[in-house]
C-alpha cells in the first residue's frame, strides 16, 4: 500500500443523523464530529470496495477497518449547527423482518415506531487526515453519503496542511492501544488529545 497522509476538507451538502444525543422524543447528532469509521465507510463505498462481504448479525468494526486501505482521524469542526427537529417513522415489520424478539420489544412499550430527530444543517465543516493511498488522485473532490440510511450527502476535498488532529479513542482500543481521551460524543466516538498529523499518522498505521 503506497500510504500518504491526505489533510481533507468535508462539507455537508444535504442533511445528515445519526443517534448520538438524547433529547426528548428523539436523538440529536453532534454537529462538530463525524467518526474516523464512518468516514472510511463512506469513502470505501464510494470508490466501490465495501468491507462488509455479509451481512452481520452485529458490527465487528475491526475486522472491517482490515479490509480496507485507509484509516482517518475524527473528522472535527467549530460552530457547525443542527436543524429542528424532524419526524421519522420506522418500518419495522418491512425493514426488520419482525421476529419474535422484535415482536417482543415492540410489545414491552418501550420501543417507538416514531420519533424525532436533529440532523446537521447543510454547510457544515470539518477537517482532518486520511492515511493511506490518495483518494483525490482521479478528481479533486469527492461526494460520499453519511448517516443513518446514507441518506447525508458529504463532499471531501484535499486541503492544505492542518496543524493538528483528533484520533478516535475507541477505534484504537480494537486495535490494543489506550490513547488518552479528552471527551466522549458515544462509547464509539473518543476524542483523543490533538496530534500532529505526522504523529497522527505515526499512529494510524500501526492499526492493523
């Protein structure tokens, strides 16, 4: 693998969420963090290499991460916001299959089939690292989708040079390692101290 480190530039062009935040009826998402996996995600299926050759019956995030070429810090913004709250409904007797478990959840009363959601607002920014092979080397930017449903719309552009980066905690406890953590969004996104990119790199490359 010809690994270079790529400083990136991400833009929310359309509405994105996924269930970070409790807030009545619903979840809001941190505007200022997207996680290093779905990004990697996001670019994997947009170059046309999915890492998931099956579907699962539960994540394993690292023997995923394996397939693919790139690792990435946390993508991190400032000041970006969220939208008001949006109605969703949940098909579950489609989408789910309803199994007995699922038939069982929904019974207890605990289990909504409607709820609201925050999603960030277009015109979002972010920055951060890629460590792998250039994904900008057949076009200057890229348009991944991002969030629940892929629904989010998110274009990736090479930038210059960033003075530091945040590494996600919890993606490097898959791979054995314990960086020190200086927030927590989810027990899957740990905000690590700021890095260097070089030190960044350093890092992510010893993640596999």
């Amino acid at each position: 693998m010809n690994a270079t480190v790529t400083a990136f530039r991400a833009e929310t062009l359309t509405p994105f969420y996924y269930h970070g935040l409790y807030v009545p009826d619903g979840a809001a998402t941190h505007p200022d963090v997207i996680s290093d996996t779905a990004l990697c995600f996001a670019l994997a299926y947009a170059l046309g290499r999915p890492p998931t050759p099956h579907l699962r019956t539960r994540p394993d995030y690292r023997e995923d991460l394996c397939r693919l070429p790139w690792r990435a810090s946390l993508a991190m913004g400032s000041g970006n916001r969220n939208l008001g709250p949006v109605r969703h409904i949940i098909d579950v007797e489609r989408e789910g299959g309803y199994p007995v478990s699922m038939q069982k959840a929904m019974g207890s009363g605990l289990f909504k089939k409607t709820f609201y959601v925050h999603e960030v607002a277009p015109g979002a920014v972010y920055h951060g690292i890629l460590y792998g092979p250039d994904p900008f080397a057949f076009g200057e930017e890229l348009i991944v989708r991002m969030g629940v449903g892929r629904t989010g719309l998110l274009r990736l552009k090479r930038t210059e040079a960033i003075a530091e980066c945040r590494l996600n905690a919890a993606t490097a406890r898959l791979f054995g390692q314990a960086l020190p953590e200086e927030g927590r969004i989810l027990d899957t996104i740990r905000l690590s101290r700021p890095y260097s990119p070089q030190e960044a790199a350093a890092i992510l490359a010893s993640w596999h």
